[in-house]
C-alpha cells in the first residue's frame, strides 16, 4: 500500500474511515447518506442520483416524512440500492461569511452519524454534503466533515467503518488534504511539551 492509500484508511478508536473515489449510490454500505434538501423530495446531484437508484418508493417514504430542518437527518430504507438504508441529511446552502455555515454542516455529519449507531449500523458512506448546487467551498468543508467524523468515532459506537465517496479527483485530493491536516494536529497535541 503506498504512503497516500495509506493515508486514505486509517483507524480511529475501533473505526475504519475510508477516502474514494465513487458512486455513492453503488456503495454495499449498511447506509449510505444522501445530500438532501429539506423537502426530502428529491432534487438534482447526489440527491437525484440516490432517488433515481432507490426507485419510486423511496419518495413514497420520504413525502411521508415531512421534511427535515437544515442540520438534521432523517432516515429511510433502501429499496433497490445495495444499502439497506438511506440517511438523508440537510446540509446548509452556503452563506459566504456566515458563522453558522460550519455549525450547520457538523450537525448534519453528526446526526447522520447518531442515527447509524441509533439504528445499530456498521457501515456507513458519506457523500461530500452541500459542496455541490449548496455551493460550500470543499476547501472549507472537508475539514469541517472530516474533524466532526473523527471525533465521533474517536468513542466507541456500533460502526466498523465509515466511507466518504467523493465524486471526483479533485474532491478526492482535498479531502485527503484535510485528512492529513487533522492527523498532524492531533500528533501534535499529543505529543508531550
């Protein structure tokens, strides 16, 4: 394995978290989170895609939902994708100076993540949440995403591993980036002074 696969899989307390390059609708995950909107309705990028390969009755349940506020979750069965579940989580659309824009998309991380353990799951693929038609920075976001996985995984919880399956090189190489950053600090924090 070469040193940047290596630093694309590592463990953090008894979970794997994986960088990819992929589909996230292909993903045999116990769940796999969609980028939602807050009507749960369907829309266009990761969204579109999930409910396209999820089939009609994956809106069939989402119209029974309500909806869902921005920085929350909410989950649905599968239907015809490889996941059992589907998480679908509302990130924030992007507020250039906003304080709440980071706020908002940790929580969107983090209640996908509580509803996971919630539901006892093992597995579970993130897209990159709002840096698409949301239009989050992926500079700004996978940061953001990535500190906030972390740290919920650094405690013990039903998850084996955690995937995040990014839509294309560059996505890939920012998010690797971060993930780099995120270890040296920690390396430095714990190193004694």
């Amino acid at each position: 394995m070469s040193d940047l696969e290596d630093a694309r899989r590592i463990r953090i307390g008894q979970t794997w978290l994986e960088l990819v390059l992929g589909d996230i609708t292909q993903q045999d995950a116990d769940a796999i989170v969609n980028a939602a909107n807050s009507s749960l309705l369907g829309g266009g990028g990761v969204d579109g895609a999930i409910h396209r390969a999820a089939g009609p009755q994956l809106l069939e349940e989402t119209r029974k939902l309500g909806g869902c506020p921005t920085g929350e979750a909410r989950i649905t069965r599968g239907y015809n994708l490889k996941a059992r579940y589907v998480i679908h989580a509302v990130g924030p659309v992007y507020q250039p100076g906003s304080p709440r824009n980071q706020a908002l998309l940790a929580s969107a991380y983090r209640s996908s993540l509580e509803l996971a353990v919630q539901y006892g799951l093992r597995s579970l693929a993130f897209p990159s949440i709002s840096t698409g038609a949301y239009g989050y920075p992926l500079e700004e976001a996978a940061p953001v995403a990535l500190q906030t996985v972390c740290d919920f995984i650094a405690a013990p919880t039903s998850l084996e591993w955690v995937r995040f399956v990014l839509f294309n090189a560059l996505a890939l190489a920012v998010y690797t980036q971060a993930l780099q950053m995120i270890l040296r600090r920690q390396r430095a924090d714990s190193e004694p002074a």
